[in-house]
C-alpha cells in the first residue's frame, strides 16, 4: 500500500472522499511526516503499482471527508442498443440525445448508487448495517462473513469460518488484501466468538467503516422513501414537504442545515420547487416530513424492527444523527458525444480487442455524494 511505501500509517492520509475502486480516479491527498522530496524519491515504485503522484507541494491543513465541492466523471458506454419496447424506425442517437436533454432539464432522482450497499448477492451492507442497529453483533458478524456463491479463496475462507467459527485457521485462508476481514479475524482470534468478543471484533475496525453498514441501512430507507414520495405527490410539492431555506446554495447532507416545513401558504403562493425538497436519512436529529411520509418513515422503521431505535450504538462507539438529502439531482457540464459504427479504444484494459458498436462518451460533473451510475440509468432506460 502507500502508507508501507512511505513508511506511514493508513490514518496519516487525509482526503475529501472516497473514489470508485473500478475506474481511473484522481484526488488531493494530504500525507503527515512525510516530506516532498520522500515522495518524490518513492515516486517510480509507487507509479510501479499503477499510482501516479503529482502536483506536489506542503500544506499546513489536512483534509476532511465531504470537503469536496463535487465529482467530473468521463464515461465511456459501449454497444448501445435500443430497448425491445422502441420504434425500430426510431433513430437511436436521438432517442439517446432526447433522454440526454430530459436529465439536463428535469434531473434525476437522487437515489444512492447500488455501489453504497455492495455487490453480494446473498448478503448487502444494509443487512449488516440493520443488525448492527439491532444490536445484534454476533449476528451483523455472521452476516459479514457470509460467502457469496464460488470457491475463491475470499469466499472459501468465508464458508470455513460460518462451518467452524475458527478465527485463527480463516484467517490463514483470508487473502492478505482483504484487510477489513484480516481485522476482525484478528481480533476474533484474541478475544474469541462471544458477544465480548464480536464486540471487540467490530471495533477492531476504523470508525467510517464501522459506521459505513449503518449509513447504508438509512440509505436504503432513503431510496424507498423517495420512491414512495415520489409515487404519492409527483413532481408537486405538497403541504408538509421539508425544503432549503436557502434557494441558492442546498448543503447536500447537512443536518445542521435548516430546513422548512411547507405551508399551505406556500404550496398557494409557489414559494418553493421540487428542485428544493428533501427527504431526511434516519437518525436522531432530524425531522420526518408533515404528510404521508411521515407514517411511511414509521411503518418501515417498525417494518425492519427498530421502532423506538435511538440511532445510537454505545458498545461500538456510533452515533447516527441523520441527515437530509435532495429529492433531485442535477448534473452540470454535461457534454456528450455519439459514435456510429466507430472502433472504441478501452484505456482501462489497453489489451482486450477494439470494439466496433455505437458508443456515447459522457462528461459530467456532479455535487458530493450523487451517483454517476444513478445519472447514467436514468439516460439509458
């Protein structure tokens, strides 16, 4: 890892936010204890193990997660088709420029990417993240170390552990880059399989990773609450909606934030537009919407068993005081640019053959935490 080469810990860095593992990403980093002309004598190992360092330069101020004005994302979609349900007479860069135009002037809903709760068929981060809140440790435990279907090594070294609860033999099967795994297998070994012992497992993991499973239950009830909000109002803002105060600059999840709870004056008067309502994440400094939503937030919260839930976890040292987040999302910049029949070079995997196939290249820029898979689905359904 970096922090090895440089001879540093991992929680010397500092950065604004967390980049897709599967694409070519770029963001400042802030180090501790480690000089320029350190960084620059590691500089061709590093790059050896396909990092690039540049734009060095000292700084007196480390950086925070969320200290981002937002993300550009250049994409790439290959082979694109039209849907069975088109007009085959239909041209296909027109419908794709029609829906391109419909996000640039309506947006798109605001959900949380599928990235925010994991690729696991059997088990999803918001599972784990539902036991957590239940306080349910040892079982949020067997949830973590639930395989997923295949006899890989993670997988292998998984199902030897929910067979046996042997801590110490999986974690010899554990592959060395599974390094949250590595943790808690470590500390399972040392303190053993009890509720102590799950106990001290979790918080053998640094507290965003901890927290990461809790978030991504909340955020689960945020994409069916939009959903629902969605399917009962529409676009029209009701009586009861929470908006932003501040019709220029919306925090895009403050829970400092003030919001306001439309009137019926308001709704009469057009004081406010879609583009200005939120939906609150669970937690316990936040408030629900006045209307129908907020007996929705309250049968899902019973649905899933956490109706009195404090959104508090003292044994693992978490708090969740929730948030509020846009109903819609708009991307700004947004250019595109169509290719019929043209060869498509893949700069991620130079190797693999040249593609002949209509292609869209997409650029974009997004505020923090929007999804570029969110925005890229509602352009290509």
């Amino acid at each position: 890892s970096l922090a090895s080469q440089l001879g540093v810990l991992p929680s010397d860095f500092s950065y604004a936010g967390i980049k897709d593992k599967k694409a070519d990403t770029s963001q400042t980093m802030v180090v501790k204890n480690v000089t320029i002309d350190k960084l620059k004598a590691k500089q061709s190992s590093i790059q050896n193990k396909d990092l690039k360092i540049y734009n060095l330069r000292t700084t007196t101020q480390h950086l925070r997660v969320g200290q981002l004005k937002g993300n550009h994302f250049s994409i790439i979609v290959r082979n694109v088709s039209k849907h069975l349900k088109d007009d085959p007479e239909a041209s296909l860069a027109e419908r794709v420029f029609g829906a391109i135009e419909n996000v640039k002037e309506k947006g798109f809903v605001n959900y949380y990417g599928p990235q925010r709760f994991g690729l696991g068929l059997n088990v999803q981060a918001d599972q784990i993240g539902l036991a957590l809140l239940k306080q349910n440790l040892v079982k949020a435990l067997n949830l973590f170390f639930t395989p997923e279907e295949g006899n890989d090594p993670v997988n292998k070294a998984k199902r030897h552990f929910i067979h046996t609860e042997d801590a110490k033999a999986t974690l010899a099967l554990m592959p060395e880059y599974k390094t949250r795994e590595r943790l808690v297998l470590r500390a399972l070994n040392r303190y053993g399989n009890s509720q102590e012992g799950c106990t001290r497992a979790w918080l053998s993991l640094p507290h965003y990773m901890r927290i990461l499973y809790v978030h991504s239950y909340c955020s689960k009830i945020w994409n069916e609450a939009a959903t629902f909000r969605l399917k009962t109002y529409d676009t029209h803002v009701v009586e009861g909606d929470l908006v932003t105060c501040d019709k220029l600059e919306q925090d895009h999840l403050s829970r400092n934030n003030q919001v306001h709870v439309v009137t019926a004056k308001d709704v009469e008067s057009g004081n406010y537009t879609i583009n200005q309502v939120v939906l609150p994440m669970p937690g316990n400094s936040i408030q629900y919407p006045s209307n129908k939503l907020t007996s929705w937030y309250e049968e899902a919260l019973l649905r899933d068993g956490l109706q009195g839930c404090r959104f508090r976890i003292p044994a693992l040292q978490l708090n969740v005081p929730g948030c509020y987040r846009p109903l819609l999302a708009r991307p700004r910049q947004l250019e595109c640019q169509w290719w019929e029949g043209k060869e498509v070079f893949c700069t991620k995997e130079p190797d693999l053959p040249l593609e002949t196939g209509d292609a869209l290249s997409l650029s974009f820029s997004l505020n923090p935490s929007n999804y570029a898979t969110v925005c890229l689905r509602e352009i290509m359904k």
